[in-house]
C-alpha cells in the first residue's frame, strides 16, 4: 500500500487565493499571522493580502497542525483555518457561511475561514496545481498491484476532485483528516501489508513515522523531513518510482549474489571431496568467489537514471 498527502506532494505546493468572501479589513492581520506560518496555504494568504505587517504585530501565534492557526493582533483573537478548527473552538457557520464554503469546495479549491472575536469576518478559496508527474507516478503504482491512497488534512470534496483526476476510487480518497487520523489510518493499513507514506507537511511527520517506508519531499516541513528515513532530494515526486525500482533491483542483486556464492562454494566442495582440486587450488578459488560478488554488485546500477 502507498498512501499520498495532497497539498505539496500530489500537488505543487505553490497555491493562490482564488476566492475571498468578506471583510477585507482584516488582510493585514492575516498576513501578519500567517507570515510566521510554513505552509503553502500561509505563503498564499500572505500573498494576496498584500500588506505592510511591519507595522501589525501578530502575537501568541499557535499552529494547529490539519485544522489552522490562531493569534492575537491589535487586541483581537483571529482564528485562521478550516471548519473543524471553528467546531473546535465552539464557533458556529451560519447558512450564509456554509453556502460560500460548499460552492468553493465545489469549484475545487480548499475552503479557509477567517474568525475575529468568535465572529466569522472572511471565507476564501485556495487552489493549487497536480504536480506535472502527479498523474504518472499514480497510474505506475495502480499498475504494478499496489494499493494507493491519498491521505490529506483538506476539505473532503477537494480531496475527492484530487483523487478523480488522478482516476482513484472515492474510498482511497480520504480528506478532512487530523493527524492522528492521518496516523490511525497508516496503522489500519500497515495491520495488513506493508505500507509506504509520502509526504511533506507537518500533519504527515507521525503518518511517515509510523509506516514501514517515510518518503518525505524535500521543500516540505522539517518535522516531516526528520520523521522520514527516506528524502527526495531534488524534490520531485517521480523520484518515488526511482525508489522503488532500485530497491527491487538492490533485491535482484541480493538475490542473485546469494545465488552465485551458494553455487560456486557447492561446486567447489564437490571437486575438493572428489579429489579434482588441490587444497592449494580451492584457496585460490575462494577469494575469487569474493571477487565475483563485489564485481556484480558493483555492476547493479541502482539508481539507473542520477547515473546517466
């Protein structure tokens, strides 16, 4: 089984504000706050409020990994992030709300709230771009027997639109999630075959973790490139077919080098207790059977295509 996040793994990361719905007097304290957040939904919030915050000072800044981000700016407490963060916070979206938030997640994009004093003040809409690659590396693993999966902190519509494009079935689609969902899921899986997790976001570090293979990407967050034994250092996500392919090959080799040796020392014991060989001939042949492992090892070229 591979399991995918979405937002800066099957996509490029690089979103854009789409649609905003509401007061846009409060784009300075939302650039304020989300300046000091790492994640692609915060680079585009920044990006499109457009606003000195030099002089707008966001404090008590507290991320919450798959729901948002609260602070305080100028004496009020803003909370920025998806529906889940404001249930959470006892906040309550009204019809008018609600509608705004169903047509954004209809037209594909991720629906982001801004809440002030308890009060919803915004709803805008951030959409990113499949990775150029996305539609490969899926249809290479659907292909070759594997289960794949997307798990993702996103609004479950969004996730959906993702996954039918990439022409993955609604249940392997799974959005909305924290991330000890994320976690609970990679446990589920890993319950009944061994399971490899990409990603790159600070709600996937416990999923990449916790999966027999973390494949983290590199440009992503540093919890998730720590969490993982395994970085894509050029940070694209057709690297993850690169990876598998040297592993069945380093398997290959493996495989056949037991083969060899076992062959070759059976061989040579028969002629020693046969009395073809000398003593002194079978020292000879032994660290030539040594020689020929290291040889054909040496000539598996793992990682066919960083070589050329």
């Amino acid at each position: 089984t591979i399991f995918f996040d979405k937002t800066g793994t099957l996509t490029e990361g690089n979103m854009s504000v789409t649609d905003w719905f509401g007061d846009k007097e409060v784009f300075a304290a939302v650039s304020a706050i989300e300046s000091q957040i790492r994640h692609p939904i915060a680079t585009a919030l920044v990006a499109y409020a457009d606003h000195d915050t030099l002089t707008i000072e966001a404090k008590d800044v507290t991320q919450d990994p798959g729901l948002g981000v609260s602070a305080t700016v100028g004496g009020s407490r803003f909370l920025i992030g998806n529906n889940k963060l404001l249930s959470k916070e006892a906040i309550t979206i009204d019809a008018s709300w609600a509608s705004r938030v169903d047509q954004i997640a209809a037209n594909g994009a991720t629906p982001v709230l801004v809440a002030r004093e308890g009060q919803i003040v915004a709803v805008c809409g951030i959409a990113d771009r499949l990775r150029g690659d996305a539609t490969e590396v899926i249809r290479y693993f659907s292909e070759n027997g594997w289960d794949v999966g997307i798990l993702s902190g996103d609004n479950e519509r969004t996730v959906a639109g993702i996954g039918k494009r990439l022409e993955l079935e609604p249940a392997q689609c799974l959005g909305g999630l924290l991330p000890e969902q994320k976690l609970s899921a990679i446990h589920a899986a890993v319950d009944r075959k061994p399971v490899v997790m990409v990603g790159d976001g600070v709600n996937d570090a416990a999923a990449l973790a916790a999966a027999d293979v973390g494949v983290a990407i590199r440009g992503g967050a540093s919890a998730s490139l720590t969490a993982a034994p395994v970085m894509i250092g050029d940070g694209r996500l057709s690297q993850v077919i690169s990876l598998v392919q040297a592993a069945t090959s380093t398997r290959r080799s493996i495989a056949r080098n037991f083969a060899v040796s076992i062959s070759y020392n059976l061989l040579a014991v028969i002629l020693a207790m046969t009395g073809f060989i000398t003593p002194l001939i079978a020292a000879v042949l032994m660290p030539i059977s040594s020689i020929s492992v290291i040889a054909m090892t040496l000539s598996n070229r793992t990682f066919k295509e960083s070589v050329e």
